[in-house]
C-alpha cells in the first residue's frame, strides 16, 4: 500500500518534491508533457497526455470494486 510518511513537515515536502520528480520524469520519457522542460515550469500535458490521462481515469472509474470484509 502506497502512502505518506512524514515526521516533520520538510519530510513531507522532500516526499512530495520526490513524487513530481517522478512524475515528470515518467511524462517526459513517454512525450506527454508539453511545454518548458524545466523543475520549476508549470505541469502541463501535450493532446496525447490529456487523452491518456482520461482514459486511464475512465478505466480506473469503471472497474470492479471489491470490498474488504463485507459480508
């Protein structure tokens, strides 16, 4: 299970300064990020990035749902 763990909060900005490294790197590498390569540019994504990233929502909204101990 993926989560926060953060004992200050300059660990939880490190966390999260991590995870749009991430990410940026992960748009960059399959050419969805439009726009300024650059840490401190805006988040933004080219045509394909906006399709991508609504059919990975539309996907993720229609799936099976499985709930833990009812029943």
């Amino acid at each position: 299970m993926e989560g926060w763990a953060a004992g200050t909060s300059s660990g939880l900005a490190s966390a999260v300064r991590t995870e749009l490294y991430t990410l940026r790197h992960r748009l960059w590498a399959l050419h969805l990020l439009g726009g300024e390569r650059s840490f401190t540019a805006p988040l933004s994504l080219t045509e394909t990035g906006i399709a991508a990233t609504l059919s990975a929502l539309l996907a993720r909204a229609l799936r099976p749902r499985h709930h833990l101990g009812v029943g």
